[in-house]
C-alpha cells in the first residue's frame, strides 16, 4: 500500500552512507534550505546565467557551497593527505567538494536518489521492505 501521508524526515535529516572507508551524512537534494541557498548564491550572477555566459567554475562554486552547507551535512574517518583527521565544517565540505569529483559525484549520485532515503525509513520504522 502506498501511503500518502508517511514521515519523510530521513529526506530531510539526512542518512549516513559509506564512500571509500569514510561515512558521510547526506540529506536528499529537494530540501527546500539547499535550493533556497542555490538561488541566493546565483543572485549575483542571474544576468550571465540567463545569457549563458557563466564561468564553469563560478557554477561549479555555488552548487558546492550549496551542498557542503545543505546535502552533505556531516562526515567520519574522513583526513588530509597528511593522515590527520579532518572534521566537517562547511567550509572544509565546501572545499573537498570543489576539489574532489569523485566525492561531488558520490553525493550528488546519492542525494537525487530516493531510494537511498525511504530504505533508511522502512529500517527505522521496523519495516524490512
């Protein structure tokens, strides 16, 4: 039966979820915060988006900073080249985003997929279907 009026909260608290030996929070990408937050941060450029003629960069930019700051909502056994333990910040998941397309694809892969979020509530909820 599908049920119309269910709890949802796992899309919008996030699940936990393994990434190559680290686990990382992830909330679903239709939380309204993450894409209030896109369009605050396109504001300044909404004339070269409309005209096409935004740097890939600049884009690139502002979904990450959207993401570390509203999908990727936390981490663990995650480090520098260095071996030291680095915890989230924003900032720092901002950073790793930009600079690493291997986790920016892993996130953005796993937050648009509603599966990943209703198991983790059947789960919770006691269900195992």
């Amino acid at each position: 039966m599908f049920i119309i009026d269910k709890d949802s909260s796992a899309l919008t608290t996030g699940v936990w979820t393994e990434f190559q030996g680290a686990e990382f929070k992830i909330r679903h990408v239709s939380n309204l915060e993450f894409q209030r937050t896109v369009l605050r941060l396109q504001q300044p450029y909404r004339r070269k988006i409309e005209n096409s003629t935004l740097d890939p960069k600049i884009s690139k930019r502002i979904v990450c900073q959207a993401m570390a700051e509203h999908v990727l909502v936390d981490w663990k056994n995650v480090g520098s080249k260095q071996g030291n333990a680095v915890p989230y910040s924003p900032e720092v998941a901002c950073t790793a985003l930009v600079g690493n397309e291997d986790l920016r694809e892993f996130v953005s892969a796993f937050s648009t997929e509603l599966d990943n979020f209703i198991k983790e509530e059947s789960v919770e909820l006691g269900n195992d279907s």
